[in-house]
C-alpha cells in the first residue's frame, strides 16, 4: 500500500508496509498515485527470492503510464519510472501488506504483564471539568489504596512479568499526591524486591501539582524516570476545566511549581500533559504558550467525551483542528532553527527503527501487558476501564481470572478493526485506543472516527518535520 500528501511543500509518499518515507519530485509523486491503480489489476514486481524483488520493466507500463500522465513527456516518466523501480527494487515502494503470519506467531505467546498503573488515590483536589474519572473517584467512592494492597500489586507484577526484567509503574490517580506516604512506601517496597528477583522497577508519577511541594520534588527526581505534570495551556483555558474544589482556578497555584519541576530535571523525564476541547479549537497557541514559559517537553491531546457536553470535539471541528496542528508543526519547525527545540509529545516519531511489529500492531497492551490497579486491588486492562463492572479482570491476590476478557484484548489489533486494515497510519497509532472505541462504538475493536482523523494528521505533520528536518541538513 502506498500513501501520499502533500505538506509544507512537501510531495510525501509512503510505503505503508515497508516503513519507506520518499519526498518526492511532482512527477514521481502522480505516477505512484498511478501505479498504485494500477497495481489493483497487474503486478508491478516480482520477488526473485525471499531477499530480491524485480520492478516490472518500464515497456509492460508504459502505454498506462503514457494514458494517466499525459501532462508529462514520455522521456521524463521514463526516467521518473527508473527511479520508482529503484525504489521498488530496494524494497522501499509496493512492499507486501500483510504480517498475519507474525501477527498468529504473537498471538501464540503467553501474555507478561510489564506495566502497571496504580490507582493510589481515587479522590483528588481539582474538579476538572471534563475529567473521565468521575472528579477522581472512578463514579465509586473516594478512596485511597492502602501500602498493604500496593504492596500485593507490586508482588502481582513480579509473577506476571515472569523472565521480563524491567518493569514499569505509574502512580495514577485522582491526585496520586493526596496518599504521597504510600507512594513513598511501595517505591522502597519495589527497591526491596529488585536484587531479589532480578527485577528493575521504572516508576512515573501523574500529578496536577497542587499537593507538590520542594521535597516531594526531591524524592520525585531521585526516584521517578518520568514525571506528567497536568497544565492545559494558557491560563483562561487551563482555569476554565481544571478549577479547584471551590471553583477558583488553579493555573497561578501550580506553574511555579512545575516550571521548577521541569527546570530540576534537567528539561528531560518529564512532560507537562494538557487537554484541549472545543472550547480552545486554537489549541496551538496554548502549546505555543507553555514553550514560551520554557517548557520543553509537551504533550496536549483531544480531550474524549460524550457528544452531548458542551466542551467534546464535533465533527465541525476537525478541519480546524488539523490546521491547528500544521500550525504548530511549522512553529515547532522554526523554533528547532532558532535553537530552542521543543519535543511535541503526538510528533514524535521514529522513522529509522521504532516500535517492533507486535507493538505495530497491537498497541499499547492494555488487557494484556499492561493492567491497572483500583484502590481495593481490583484489575482492570487500563485506568479508564477502572470501574467498570464489565472489565474487572481480576485481583492482585488472585491475578488474572477472567481470562476471557485478557483474551478479548490479546486479540485487538489492526488487522481485527476493519477500517484500519486500509489505513496508512495503521502502523503509527496501532489501531488506537480500546478504551476510546469502547466508549464510542461499545466495542473495543470498534474506531473512534474523530480520534482517528485528528491522529492521521498528526502521523502527516510528524513526517513533514522528518523531511523538513532532513533538507535542512
């Protein structure tokens, strides 16, 4: 499969399967939108053996190629199909879609559970407006976890992780800091059980920094690899979804704080997380805002909410939307020439190696490699599963007993959604969030349409920067 677009300037063709990125001259750009047609009906290679690949010779194409660029002289789409077999040849253009035969060796293993999330805290300190946590307490009651039944969930990981050495957990919440004693105990628990049982714990921490404070600073850099501070931006939209209990905002209270946060860590392991709704549908500016204060590492997302609250992304949205992220590709673009790089979270991507194929195509792992915590010790596949009674998977004293359910999820990849089987991006976003197609379709191997277009963009512009990164050099 072959995809193109045009960006910046940019003539973009992408070989879809093979990971092939080719910016492009006009002509070879129209002819692979040619050949891609014409490929639905003859073959344009042929494989020799496993390890070589023969472009069919420019005579068997070229009265079809003559028909669909007349604009062009036959000398010049001569010489542009020279370069096209090139490509092809090297296995870079019109390479075999299909990994089925991986994708059935994967689905073979026995799942390990690498990650966990840990719910420590389902109350929290703010009242964000569009929080999917029901105000932190999950739709349940407000609770926190004990260090009795962390300690049982940390105790879980190491037998579920079985052989896997390093292990991730991320002290979730609500506001993980309103139960900072436990955090602190279950972080001493998991350094006890890392000699013992070959084990390295990589703890995170997610805060909206209300409770932060300069020596839960110190403990945070010594302790966590990474750090998610929770600001959205500028302050009237930071204010106007993340007010405090009382209603008074919470944007002057906490960005001291995390500007010295950021600053401790050296600008690194660490990313300021911000939300972005139909009410600020000029969201670049807000990520313009947060580089300007010296943030250098960014992530703001779409915020995922029922069509019915008035702050959810519409259909109406989305071209402006992606304008948006152009925008800000280009800005972060000139930023990068001025020497004041910024990272954008969702434009990170990695052409020359990446994810390997089994997280290609099949994501995150929630469900299977990846597993949260409530407060109680229940399991869930993810943190916005939590609470619902249809996702309980178990316990930490038990693990895992509704092996249905991990099954379900063992089997979610891009090959089991329909529409992103002919999808260019399918390898990038790994068929998306179950999560999201959950709350949208009521099937995890459904897709969240809006999600999935805004994410496409980004996919584009991260490549744009790629090419645009590249010319300049």
């Amino acid at each position: 499969m072959v995809y193109r677009f045009k960006n910046n300037g940019y003539n973009i063709v992408m070989d879809v399967a093979g990971g092939g990125i080719h910016v492009v001259d006009d002509i070879v750009y129209d002819m692979t939108a040619a050949l891609e047609e014409y490929s639905k009906t003859s073959a344009i290679r042929t494989v020799i053996d496993e390890d070589e690949v023969r472009a069919v010779p420019f005579e068997d194409v070229r009265d079809y190629l003559k028909d669909h660029l007349g604009s062009y002289d036959e000398a010049d789409i001569a010489e542009a199909y020279e370069e096209v077999a090139y490509l092809i040849e090297q296995q870079s253009l019109f390479t075999d879609d299909d990994y089925s035969d991986q994708l059935a060796a994967m689905q073979k293993r026995e799942n390990v559970v690498k990650a966990l999330c840990l719910h420590v805290a389902h109350d929290c300190n703010l009242a964000c407006t569009y929080c999917f946590a029901g105000k932190g307490e999950y739709h349940g009651n407000r609770e926190l976890m004990s260090a009795g039944t962390g300690k049982k969930a940390l105790d879980f990981l190491v037998r579920a992780s079985k052989g896997r050495r390093n292990l991730e957990v991320d002290f979730f919440g609500g506001e993980p800091l309103m139960n900072f004693d436990v955090v602190k105990e279950l972080v001493a628990y998991g350094r006890s059980l890392e000699e013992e049982f070959g084990k390295k714990f990589r703890f995170t921490l997610t805060t909206n920094g209300v409770l932060l404070d300069d020596d839960i600073l110190d403990f945070v850099n010594k302790e966590m690899s990474n750090l998610v501070l929770s600001i959205d931006g500028r302050k009237s939209v930071h204010d106007r979804m993340r007010p405090r209990i009382g209603g008074q905002g919470s944007y002057d209270l906490i960005l001291p704080k995390f500007l010295k946060a950021a600053a401790s860590r050296g600008q690194m392991n660490y990313y300021v997380r911000g939300t972005y709704t139909h009410y600020n549908t000029d969201f670049a500016q807000d990520v313009m805002h947060l580089a300007d204060l010296g943030f250098e590492q960014i992530s703001v997302e779409p915020v995922v909410a029922p069509k019915e609250e008035g702050y959810a992304i519409t259909e109406d949205d989305v071209d402006r939307l992606c304008e948006q992220y152009d925008i800000l590709a280009k800005y972060l673009l000139e930023r990068k020439k001025r020497g004041k790089p910024v990272n954008f979270f969702h434009f990170m991507i990695d052409l020359t190696g990446g994810p390997c194929i089994s997280k290609r195509l099949t994501g995150c792992g929630s469900g299977t490699e990846y597993l949260a915590v409530a407060p109680n010790g229940d399991l869930y596949p993810c943190h916005q599963f939590v609470g619902m009674d249809d996702f309980l998977m178990g316990n930490v004293d038990e693990g895992v007993t509704n092996t249905a359910l991990a099954e379900k999820f063992s089997a979610v990849n891009v090959y089991s959604k329909k529409e992103c089987r002919s999808c260019f991006a399918k390898y990038y976003c790994s068929g998306g969030c179950a999560a999201n197609a959950y709350n949208f379709t009521g099937d995890i191997n459904g897709v969240y349409d809006i999600g999935c277009r805004l994410q496409k963009k980004r996919v584009e512009c991260a490549i744009m920067m790629k090419a645009a990164e590249s010319d300049s050099l």
